[in-house]
C-alpha cells in the first residue's frame, strides 16, 4: 500500500469504491519516475504526486 503521507491522500481516493472491492481481482500499478509518481487501478490511474507539488513541501 501506498503511504498515505506520500500520496497525499491517494487511498482515500482509491477507497471511494462504489462496490466493495474485495469481491474481485483488481490490478494495481505504480509508475515511479524520478520527479513523479504515479498510482493505477485497474488500468486507471487514480493519483500523481510530483516533486514541485508534494504534500509538506
């Protein structure tokens, strides 16, 4: 899992399922660049965090 303070709230996103999502297989994904990253769920990327816009800098 992703470290909320990291994401900036990311999760909290993610967790905003309109089903619940352990009754399926998802898949998740993370792009690590070394001024952004970037979070996907099921295919669909749901959250970035870059280096200018980090959160606590």
């Amino acid at each position: 899992m992703a470290d909320t303070a990291m994401s900036g709230g990311g999760l909290t996103k993610w967790n905003r399922q309109d089903h619940p999502i352990a009754q399926d297989f998802h898949t998740y994904a993370v792009e690590w660049e070394p001024d952004e990253i970037r979070w996907y769920y099921d295919g669909e990327h749901y959250h970035t965090v870059d280096r200018q816009r980090r959160p606590g800098s």
